[in-house]
C-alpha cells in the first residue's frame, strides 16, 4: 500500500512539475512574444487610414477609405449602443483588464465539448487586432495572439473604457464602405446613433463580426438572426426590458432602412477593376485596404480602361438596342497574366463596387468551350497529331443515351478536318473529340487553364453551364481570357492578376507576379492557334478580324430550352422562326500574342433575347477595342519545334496519316486514334461505347450538365422537334445560328 502511494506521489509531482515548467515556458514565451510586439499608439487606435490605389504608370486612380467615415464622441454614443455591443461581443468588458481569463477558459471548454468554435478575444483584442494585425484566420498563431493580449493589457493602463469603446465605435467595419457606426448609421438609417431604435442599434452591434454576411440590403434573413441574436444577450443580461425585447424582435430587418446610396472617389470607369483589386489585396495579403494605408500598383492600363468605358457607354463604336443591354469584359497581357482593362457592365455611372459581371460565371459561353475543352484536350493527349485530322460530322447521339445532337444548321457534312470543324462551329465534331479523349482528361486540362468543374458532362462540350451553382465554377471573361492566353503564349496558365506592387504602412514593399504553370505542351497551343486563326479569316468569326492583324478566336452563343423560347415569344410577340435565332448569350474570345479579350453579351434577365445585329456586338467590341490597344499591329506566332507545316495544315512531326480517306472514315494516328463504325455512329475504339459513364464524377447521371438556367447543348444546336434533354428529360432549346 505504501508502494502504491509513493508511486502516486512520485507521478503527482512529477505532473506538478512539468505543469510549472508549462508555465514557466509558456511565461518566457509570452515574455519574448510581447517584447516584438508593436509600440501601442494612439494614431494607430483612433483612426483607419485609406490606401492610395495606382495605374501601370504609377498614376493615381483612386483614394480608398477616407470618403466614408465619420467619428463619433464619447458622449454622443447611447447607452443601447454601449449596451448592444457589450452583451454581443464582450458582456464583461467593465470588469476585465484587456485580457478575460473566464472568457479564455469559457470558450476554451466550449471548444472541447460540442461542435461550435467560440472565441476567448476581448473586445480589447478585437481592437488591436484591427488596428494592428491582420483579420485572417490563417494569421492567428499564437504569437499574434500573445501580442494582441499584451497590448490590450497595455491599452487598459492607458486609455479609460469609455475611450477605448469610443476607438472601437470608430474603427469597425460596418460593411459597403463604411467604416464606424456614425457613419453606417448615417449611411443606412439617415440618422444620429442617439436617435436610433433598441432594434437598428443592435443590428449595427451585430453587423462587425462578418459585414458582408451581415449585410441587411444582401442578406436580409442572416442579419435579422443576427441582429435577434444581440437582442436575445441583451435581453439575458438584463439591459432590455421583456417588452422593449418583443418590440425589437418584431421590428421588420428593414425597418427604416434607407436605399443604400454609393459615392465614389474615383472615376466610374475604374469601379469594377477596382473591386477586384480590393479582393486580390485580402486574398494575397489580408489587409484591408479601406483601412491599412497601403500604396497599391496595379496592372490596369488607364487608357484602355477609359477606351473600354467609351465603347460601353457611348454609341460612338458600337450600336446598342438599349440601355439595358449589357456586356462584360476581360483585357489580359497574355505574357504575364495581368489584367491591364476590365468592364463587367454598361450604364453604371452612379454605382460604387457594384457587381462586376466580368468575373462572374453564371452566364453561358457556349462555343468558346470547345477549343479548350475538346479540342486542345485531343492534341494534348494525342488523339490528333495534325490540324489536318479528320472526325466525322455526322448523324450522332450523346455518349451513352439515344438522343440526337444536331448541328446549329442541322445537317451533317460527313467527313471533315478538325480546323473546319472549329472553324465552322460544328457541334457533333466537338462532342467526338470530347468522347475520344475522355471526360476526365478534359476535365483535367480545363483544371489547368483555371477553369475548375467539380464534373465533366458531354454537354461541357458546346457549354460553360454546371450543376453547380458556385462561383468557383463555370466560366467567366476573367476565366476565358486566362485560358486562351496560354494559347497565345505557348501553352503557359498565368493567374489574372490585378495587382503588381504593394507598399505597406510600415515601409516594407512586396512585388506581385503570377507565376507561370504549364497548362499544354508548346505544339498544342501552336496548332490550337492556327486553327483559330482560320475562324476569322473564313469561318463564322470573319466580323472579328482586323486587317493586317495576326489573331485567333472563337465565338459564342447559347440557347433557349423549347420552353423558356416559347414563353419568350408569347411575351414578346417575337418569333425565332421570323428572327433567325433568339439567345439569351452571345460571346467572343480572342487574341494576338500580346494580348487576349474575352467578351460577353447580354440582358441581365437571360429571358430577354438577343437577335438579329444584336448578335454581332461581343465581335464589334473585341473588333474595336483589340484594333485600339494593338495599333493595328501584332507579331505572328513562331511555330515550335516538333512540327512542320504543309499547306494550310499543322503536323506534329513524325506524323504518317493518310490524307485521302473519304467520307465517313476517320485518319488513323496510331492506336490511341483508331475509331470504328456501329450502326452509322461513329465512336473511338478506346472510348466507351453508348453505354459509356457520361460524367468525370463516374456518376450515371446523364451526359449534359444540369445547367444553372436550364438550358442544355447549347450553343449551335437547334433542337425544335422534342428532341428529349439529356441535361433535364425535357425539351431543348432551339438555336439557329452557329455562334
């Protein structure tokens, strides 16, 4: 017995010893942590500091931040206000010195035992943090939160509670812009925070956590839990009586809540880049650049930005049916991935970091999915080895179901070359070409353009549309224009980049650069290019080419379901059989080997259709701007080694494929390239057949996507006799116009 305690004692103090020796590291830690931690300042404490935001010629094109914020006194701010923000963010902030040991452990035990994460910051800390750290989560190790403790402990020595509420009143971000209550009280409301409601203060208490989540003009559901959340600590912790809790709760979330109204301090043509350059700065760095006085270079050409805004905002260069009519662009220097000129709308002249459909992907590309999806697969992977090669265009059903695919002009014309068949748009060719190298391969090649599908489908094809309704998905003018650079360039992927230097607030610098990756090999882009360079010299792109210029591209348009074609024309009194074709999208990619622009056209609501010229107008634009930024002039693309050229065709070398197969037979480039004939369908031997997996996720489902808007093979199929979606089980849509 007495063993037995010795051996206990000897483990108890063997446990109090190493807990002394925690402490004792953990002290000496702390110690070290503290003496680097930066010198507590008042200027640091009161104040944000706007950053000043450049062009690529060092011009100054924008002052972020100082526009929108509007301090408030001590004695100016209610005690609801004071109240709100206690219960919701730290309820015992008169009690602690800075740093809340309950809170820590509190939150600490809570992290332990259930699945919810609880913060142990102070609202001292959430202070420092802001006015010294930065706010991203990968940010928060523990020397950063050693330092946040030590100089929230010294702040409480130096500054009353009633100053550092005051500090944090004014600091916070309260989302579209503004930065304190004052001013978002002003902003959304139209008033003072004293003459404010129990309701509005605690949805403005509510909204620091997460501003854009808590947004009530965006998310007006998650706010007002929000804002009911502060209402519910208010009402625990006894600052509100039950029935001031019953009114607020009932309050509606709009309650007063004005049309929100946005200044700029810029010119409105830098708007949307300068979103997205807002966005870049948080994601590479996470400062916040309405608040971190930083210097900002970007990549945007002033001039070609301007340029861009007059041909949108003007009838100068191209005709617009209306103002409604909308287009999104991407200007990419295909040498480096910087964005040097971008324009998600028209006619926003009064709007301040508005929507920027230039990066967004909730629209339909159509056929400027098939050189990269289809097309440049097959080389890549060896499924062709010349421009030369030939695929059938022919009576043709979706891999794996029996349902037809037609042609924009619904006929077939048997055997052709690849290049024709990019050249003229056709579809059956481009679904082959998908099939004969395989959902995942393709899905892979997409992944390394930037263009990420959680799943391939046949559809993808002669479609951008996905099952997915994520932004991280589709594809967009940001996305394209990245993609067919690497074309251009020779077959390397550069990231879109907006920003290229940065200089911080405390003097230290930082060069931004897209590093490059190899997307394709160099003969792939080569023939890739040569091929779409015959799209504007005689194919359906001819309204895009600049005389004299060297250039390639690809068209875009999309479709109508049967459905959506017939409500449209029952509202409209507008008939596609009488127009020609109806689209709800039409788009434009091309390049020199400077540059590439991606274009995108169309109403916001994809119910409004675009027909006749109006169908011209991505090609117009490109044609306009690319004649601008060129010059009218660009070098030609220098073929690699690996292949030679005979004739109007590309060859990779080595190549011995029999050019005078005739109709219905395919050239034959070794065993991955060998396809044979089933009941007149034409189907590569190493492919699956009809009962094929039709998507890269190995799911049964069927071979088109389930499409954001409903609509399936999109861009050159008109499909007006019930042919069954594969995408829906439904009608497709009708198209009559290749691109």
């Amino acid at each position: 017995m007495n063993y037995i305690s010795k051996i206990a004692k000897y483990i108890l103090l063997a446990m109090a010893g190493l807990a002394i020796l925690g402490v004792v590291i953990g002290g000496l830690l702390f110690t070290f942590y503290a003496s680097t931690a930066p010198k507590l300042s008042e200027a640091k404490l009161k104040s944000t500091t706007s950053s000043l935001i450049f062009d690529s010629e060092n011009n100054l094109i924008a002052d972020l931040g100082a526009e929108k914020r509007e301090n408030v006194t001590a004695d100016n701010i209610p005690l609801d206000l004071v109240n709100a923000i206690t219960s919701i963010e730290d309820h015992r902030f008169f009690e602690h010195r800075g740093i809340d040991i309950y809170r820590i452990l509190g939150a600490a035990w809570n992290n332990l035992t259930s699945n919810t994460t609880q913060g142990g910051s102070t609202l001292d800390q959430q202070l420092i943090k802001l006015a010294y750290f930065s706010t991203n989560k990968s940010d928060q190790n523990l020397k950063r939160k050693a330092q946040e403790g030590w100089l929230a402990y010294k702040m409480e020595k130096e500054y009353t509670k009633e100053e550092i509420l005051t500090f944090y009143i004014n600091k916070v971000y309260m989302g579209n812009g503004n930065y304190g209550m004052l001013t978002a009280a002003k902003s959304y409301f139209g008033k003072d925070l004293k003459d404010l409601s129990i309701a509005q203060v605690a949805l403005l208490a509510g909204i620091p956590q997460a501003p854009s989540q808590y947004d009530p003009y965006t998310n007006p559901e998650t706010a007002k839990h929000r804002r009911d959340t502060v209402l519910s600590e208010m009402y625990e912790l006894k600052k509100i009586t039950k029935e001031q809790y019953d009114t607020a709760i009932a309050t509606p979330i709009n309650d007063g809540l004005n049309e929100l109204k946005k200044e700029a301090s810029y010119e409105p043509y830098f708007d949307n880049y300068l979103k997205e350059v807002i966005n870049q700065v948080k994601e590479k760095t996470g400062k916040d650049v309405y608040t971190a006085g930083l210097k900002v270079y970007t990549n945007v050409n002033s001039d070609f930005q301007k340029f861009l805004w007059d041909i949108y905002n003007t009838d100068t260069y191209v005709y617009y049916p209306d103002d409604k009519f909308q287009v999104a662009s991407t200007v990419m220097d295909v040498t480096n991935g910087n964005v040097v000129a971008q324009l998600g709308g028209r006619k926003q002249e009064n709007v301040s970091l508005g929507t920027n459909q230039a990066v967004l992907t909730d629209r339909d590309w159509g056929s400027t999915m098939k050189p990269i999806t289809d097309y440049a697969p097959a080389l890549e992977n060896d499924i062709y080895s010349a421009t030369s090669a030939n695929i059938q265009d022919s009576y043709y059903t979706w891999p794996g179901t029996d349902q037809q695919v037609y042609n924009w002009d619904r006929k077939y014309y048997g055997n052709m070359t690849i290049q024709r068949a990019i050249q003229e748009s056709r579809n059956i060719p481009a679904i082959r070409a998908l099939e004969a190298v395989g959902l995942k391969n393709a899905q892979n090649f997409l992944k390394g353009l930037g263009i990420n599908y959680p799943e391939l489908h046949y559809s993808n094809a002669i479609s951008s549309n996905t099952s997915s309704n994520s932004q991280k998905y589709g594809a967009s003018s940001e996305k394209m224009a990245a993609a067919y650079a690497s074309f251009a360039n020779g077959g390397t992927y550069y990231e879109p980049m907006y920003i290229n230097r940065i200089e911080f607030n405390d003097g230290t610098k930082e060069d931004y650069a897209a590093p490059g990756k190899r997307a394709m090999k160099a003969t792939t882009a080569y023939m890739m290019t040569d091929m779409m360079k015959s799209v504007l010299s005689y194919g359906i792109g001819t309204n895009a080419a600049i005389s004299g210029l060297y250039q390639a591209g690809k068209t875009g348009t999309s479709n109508y379901a049967d459905d959506e074609l017939a409500k449209i024309e029952a509202e409209t009194g507008i008939y596609n059989s009488v127009v020609g074709t109806m689209a709800p999208d039409e788009t434009f990619v091309g390049y020199t080997s400077k540059y590439s622009m991606a274009v995108w056209t169309g109403y916001r609501n994809r119910l409004t259709p675009l027909y006749g010229g109006m169908l011209d107008t991505a090609t117009d634009i490109y044609r306009t701007m690319m004649s601008y930024i060129t010059g009218g002039y660009s070098e030609d693309w220098i073929m690699p080694d690996g292949l030679y050229r005979s004739g109007s065709y590309v060859y990779l070398s080595g190549y011995t494929g029999n050019t005078n197969l005739g109709n219905y037979n395919y050239n034959t480039y070794g065993t991955n390239n060998t396809f044979g004939t089933t009941n007149g369908n034409y189907l590569n031997e190493n492919s699956s057949n009809s009962s094929s997996i039709p998507s890269s996720s190995d799911a049964t489902a069927n071979p088109a996507s389930e499409s954001q808007n409903g609509n399936t093979d999109k861009e050159d199929s008109p499909q007006t006799d019930n042919q069954s979606n594969p995408n829906q089980g439904g009608n497709p849509g009708n198209q009559d116009k290749d691109d």
